[in-house]
C-alpha cells in the first residue's frame, strides 16, 4: 500500500490495509535431527526399533541362513539370539544405515561356520561308513559273475576251504575288514556303487 493509501484511512473506522502471505520454507533435516525427533539413544522398545528388526530379522532368515546343511531349533535359536544382541548394542544412527547389515553378515557367519564345518565332517563320516558297509555286498556278485573257475580254485586253496558258501562269507569277512583299514581318502575317491571296482581288484589280487 502507498503512502497516499494510508493516509487516506481513518484511524477509527477507515478499512485496514490489506494482510500479505508469509510463506516459511521448511529446511531439511539432518541425521542427527531426524533420530531424536522419534527417541533416545536408550529407548530400545520404540515401534520403530521393534520394525527395523524385524526389517533385518526377515533379512537373515531368507538371505543368510545356509543353503548346504540344515539348522537344529537350537542352533536357529542362537543364531537370532546373536543378531539381536548386534541390533540392540547398535545405536539409532547404526540401526538404519546401510553398514548394518555388513555386521549382521559378519556375525552370521562367524556363528554359522562351526556348525557347518561339523555338519560337513558328519555327512563325510556317514558316507564313508555306508560305502564301507556295502562293500562285502559285492563279493557274491564277483564270484558269480567275474571270478573264473581258476580264480575261485586259487581263492579256496588260500584260505584253505573247499565248501563254495563258506568261501562266500569267509571272503566277506575279509573285504570288511579290509576295506575298514582302507585310508579314508580312499573311500571317499567311490560311492556305494562304484565300490564295487575297488572290491573286485582286492579280490583278483587274492586269486
């Protein structure tokens, strides 16, 4: 409003000038800011903690448990008992940044890696034991099909029986023990199928 314009109102009853917008510009938050607007540092039982871990509980269970062994409850019990205590020591800033899931994976795997190393060591062992097992399986199959005459005559007069029955089990007994003593390294070089090769050549060796 001009000069003229005012002086052309009346104090007591003239029209007021008219009222002007003032627009505020809203400044954007810092980091710092936008963490203590929601809690403190301590409040760990604020709604959006409790909604990042679950975020990041979700995360592991279908991003960074194993793929090659399975869980007992136990361990899958621990294993979240870990991350949480990683969730809770975090601060507000750690929480929701980006590096938290760098440490989620550190611990997952530290804690993981022990049990997968026992899981392995057990699966090894157990396949070492059934091929063993099968092993003896595979003595009928030779003397019935790759053992000649000759060769079933050379086994009966080492180890001194005539009977061809008790030749079978007396042959058994021998390939179990033997393949006992085998080196593991050894075993693990068939399976419960191609064991087979490896009993045959022990058996010819004793024709």
């Amino acid at each position: 409003m001009s000069a003229d314009d005012l002086a052309s109102c009346k104090i007591d009853g003239g029209r007021r000038p008219p009222l002007q917008l003032c627009y505020l510009v809203r400044m954007p938050l810092s980091r710092r800011q936008f963490f203590r607007r929601f809690w403190s540092p301590v409040d760990k039982d604020n709604p959006e903690r409790i909604a990042r871990y679950a975020v990041l509980e979700t995360y592991v269970r279908t991003h960074l448990l194993p793929y090659d062994f399975s869980l007992s409850a136990e361990q899958e019990s621990e294993l979240f008992d870990e991350v949480r205590d990683v969730l809770d020591k975090s601060t507000n800033e750690e929480l929701f940044s980006i590096t938290i899931r760098g440490r989620i994976e550190e611990v997952v795997e530290s804690t993981v890696h022990p049990w997968r190393e026992q899981a392995h060591a057990h699966t090894q062992s157990e396949r070492i034991r059934e091929i063993r097992a099968s092993a003896p399986d595979y003595v009928s199959a030779f003397l019935t099909l790759q053992a000649t005459p000759t060769a079933v005559e050379a086994l009966k007069q080492r180890f001194g029986i005539e009977d061809a029955k008790t030749l079978e089990m007396e042959l058994k007994t021998r390939i179990q023990t033997w393949v006992n003593d085998a080196d593991d390294e050894q075993i693990l070089q068939y399976d419960i199928f191609t064991v087979k090769d490896l009993v045959f050549a022990q058996l010819r060796s004793w024709c």
